[in-house]
C-alpha cells in the first residue's frame, strides 16, 4: 500500500496458526484487527486436536473437554469395539457418540 494511503483502506488481519507435530497446518483462524482473539476456542481446538489425533474420534459442535465425542468415521465397527468395548450411542449409523477417552 502506498503510504498515503486513508487508514480505513489499508485492511489488516490477526492470523492464529495451529501446527501439528508432523509439521501440517491443522488451522487458522483470521480475526480483523478490531477483534480479539478467542483463546478459550485456541484452546479448545488444541484439546480436540490432540484427542482426535491420540483416539480417532471427532469432537461434535461446541464441544467442552470432558463431553461425547464421535468416533471417527475412519475407524470400523470392529476396531471401534475392540477401543471401546461398553458400546456406543448409535443415532445414525455414522454417528457413533461414545465418553471422551481418557489418558
């Protein structure tokens, strides 16, 4: 941008990168600079990201830790009784709801 250019053109952007550990961008999120940034969502994306990777399970909509998550749909029925042997909840049947794992 030139540098005469009026404030209200010149258009700047807050980034938040997540980098997993096998060195892939798991997200971003882009904020105006006129908002602030959500650290408990950064947060909660982090514990989600975490558990998907150690578990193979996706966390559903405004999930909290510590709340149902689904097994992931890469997982089959037979590995996914082998992980969890109590069951699962079955609303759909791509949709199999289970307890956060632990640990």
């Amino acid at each position: 941008m030139p540098q005469s250019a009026p404030p209200l053109i010149i258009k700047r952007v807050r980034n938040v990168f997540i980098i997993g550990p096998d060195k892939k961008i798991k997200l971003i999120l882009v904020y105006p600079m006129t908002t602030g940034r959500n650290f408990d969502e950064v947060l909660r994306v982090i514990d989600s990201l975490q558990l998907a990777a150690k578990h193979k399970v996706a966390t559903p909509v405004n999930w909290k830790p510590g709340e149902d998550v689904i097994i992931a749909g890469s997982v089959t029925d037979e590995a996914a009784r082998k992980a969890y042997p109590e069951g699962w909840k079955a609303p759909r049947p791509y949709i199999r709801i289970v307890p956060q794992p632990r640990g």
